[in-house]
C-alpha cells in the first residue's frame, strides 16, 4: 500500500519504520518547513516531497496519509484526505474543536475510506489484559493520574505548544490524553464531569492549563476521578487504580497491571529513536490499520473512538468547577 505522511517533526521518525513493517511503501512526505525535508532526505529518506500537503493529495494515488502535524491541522487534513479517497491515520488528538467532530465523522462516512485515530496505548498488553478482566466483572470506580514535567523549554520547541488555537488545551489535550481515553474505555461514557483547569507553573508562558482534575460521574453511581498535572520537576508513571464490582482491585502502572496486589509485567519497551512514554503501541496500531484495510475490517479507533476523549477534555475545559453534562 502506497503512504505519505505530513508532518516530519517528532513523533514522526515512530511512523515511518511502522509503515515499513506493516507492508507499506512511504512514497511521499510533506512538511511546510523545507529544513524538515532537507533533514528527511539527507537521512537517507527516498520520497516524492512536498511542501504543500493539498498538492500532495492531487498528484499521489495515496491508500494511506500519515497525519502528524500540530493539533489545530488535524481537521481540515483528515477531511481533505479522507476526499481525496485516501485512509486515514491521524495522530491523536482527532481534533480540538466540538465543531470539528461532526464535520470529521461525516467525512469519514461520506468518504467509504476508514479513519484511524493513534491511541496506541490501547494495544498495551497491560490494556488489552485490564479490559479482558473488566469484562468479566465491570469497574465501578476508577482513579487515573499523569504527573510529568514539562517545562518552558519544552513550550519553545513549538510555536504551535501552550496556545488554545493551535494545541487546543495543555495537559490533558497533550500528556494526559491517553491515559483518560484507556479510563474512558474501561469506564464507560460519563454522563457528567466536574473539573478545574489551572496555570500552576507557567503563568505568562503559556496560555493553556498545565494541572487539571476532574470528578467523571454515571447516572448509575459509578465515578471516577482524575488528575493531571505538568507542572512536576519529573515526569513519574502514569496510573490508573479501577475497583471492579466483584470488589478487586486492578493496579496499571507503566507496563504493569496488579490485581489485588498481584502484579504481572508485560513488555512494553520502546521502539528505536523514540520517547519512553510513547511507548512501542504504533506498531501493533499501525499494522493493525494496514490489514484491516487490506481485509476490509472495520478499524476499531475510528473517529467515533477518537472523539470520545475529545468531548471529555471539552467538557473539563468547559465544567469551570461546576458539574455539567457531558451528553
Ligand atoms: N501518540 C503519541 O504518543 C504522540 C506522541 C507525540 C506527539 N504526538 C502527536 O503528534 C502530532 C505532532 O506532534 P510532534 O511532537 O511530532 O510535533 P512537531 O512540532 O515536532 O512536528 C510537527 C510537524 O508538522 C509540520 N507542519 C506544521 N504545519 C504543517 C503544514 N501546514 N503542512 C505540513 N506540515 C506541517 C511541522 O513543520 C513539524 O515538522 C501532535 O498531534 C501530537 O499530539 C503523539
């Protein structure tokens, strides 16, 4: 299968050797900055190489564009690609405006191509282990917490970062993203969210929150809280603690999940050239996406998947410590 990807900043050197492995050919890239390609090429990189993303999806006969540019693009390209006949994989978040949902879900609809959204830490055996055990007895209560640093330093390395027009949010848009949309998965759609969303560290850096917490709760009576923060000196696991109804306790701490203080370890590792806390899940996504194309299977993070997460940080950054509805 013939694939581009647009964007060849950070996260895209994971993509790359993912499409390989999956059985695609990158034929073509795109990045609006030309000192990104000229690094692409001199890497070894051999592609058709625009600068302009619409000119690419014109030219290329393209059965897969590799969406990795920052968070405000994500709209308008999935919907300009999934036109052009093209599948679709989009870096998470799907987007970052609730406007946004409706036009993108439309489009995939419209278009008869499939729309995958990246939430590789889905495929974490320590996930895929928590929903087989959720299945059997459901969680009736849940805490999920990401505390890491990111500093100044780290909003100067993109002027997209730290901005509500071009991020969308901080930390839970960004960071926390995965970890809520694995709570969201094993939890079930909240019906309510009560939140508060703060500039603890870099007041007058950023425009965005770096902290966050939320109280996610059910018609049923069931909850769950959560919090976020970047403003910590180091960045520590991410956790999530879930009590099912048959009153155990599951634990998921990094590639670790312990039930009722029984921990089993599965190896997550990390793919070369990568961050640690990505993780080694683009992969299994990414191969995942390519034979369900290939055998014409429904993806399972289509962009109903990938808006559910996004509707829940909407709606922390909406709650404004009040609980409001989120359905
Ligand atoms: N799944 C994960 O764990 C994970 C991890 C890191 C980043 N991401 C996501 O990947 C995306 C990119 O993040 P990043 O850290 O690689 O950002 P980055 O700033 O390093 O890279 C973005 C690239 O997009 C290019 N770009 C900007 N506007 C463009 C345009 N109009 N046309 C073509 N190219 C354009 C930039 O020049 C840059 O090379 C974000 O959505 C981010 O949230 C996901």
């Amino acid at each position: 299968m013939k694939a581009a990807i647009i964007g060849l900043g950070c996260i895209s050197v994971l993509h790359r050797p993912a499409i390989a492995l999956a059985g695609g050919e990158l034929v073509a890239v795109c990045d609006n900055d030309k000192a990104k390609l000229d690094r692409f090429a001199a890497k070894g990189g051999k592609a058709t190489m625009y600068t302009d993303y619409r000119d690419m999806l014109a030219r290329e006969q393209l059965d897969v564009v590799h969406i990795c540019t920052p968070h405000y693009l994500h709209a308008e390209m999935i919907i300009d690609a999934l036109r052009a006949g093209c599948n679709v994989l989009c870096e998470k978040p799907l987007c970052i405006r609730e406007e946004d949902i409706d036009r993108i879900l439309a489009a995939e609809a419209e278009s008869g191509r499939q729309l995958a959204v990246c939430h590789q830490n889905r495929y974490n055996q320590s996930s895929v282990e928590a929903l087989r055990l959720i299945s059997e007895s459901p969680a009736v209560s849940g805490f999920g917490y990401v505390v890491w640093n990111r500093d100044a330093a780290y909003y100067a390395s993109g002027d997209w970062r730290g901005k509500w027009d071009t991020e969308g949010g901080g930390v839970m848009i960004n960071q926390a993203l995965h970890t809520l949309d694995l709570m969201l998965l094993l939890m079930g759609d909240p019906d309510t969210v009560q939140a508060t969303c703060e500039n603890r560290r870099l007041s007058g850096v950023i425009e965005v929150e770096d902290t966050a917490s939320a109280l996610f709760r059910y018609a049923d009576g069931r909850m769950f809280n959560f919090y976020a923060s970047n403003a910590n000196a180091a960045d520590f696991p991410v956790e999530m603690v879930l009590r099912t109804a048959d009153k155990r306790t599951l634990t998921l701490t990094g590639a670790t999940l312990a039930v009722d203080g029984e921990a089993a370890s599965f190896s997550h590792g990390k793919i070369e050239g990568g961050k640690s806390e990505w993780g080694n899940g683009h992969e299994a996504l990414i191969s995942d996406f390519y034979s369900c194309i290939r055998e014409n299977r429904p993806f399972p993070i289509n962009g109903k998947e990938g808006a559910r997460v996004v509707r829940a940080i909407l709606g922390m950054y909406r709650s404004n410590s009040e609980e409001i509805p989120l359905k």
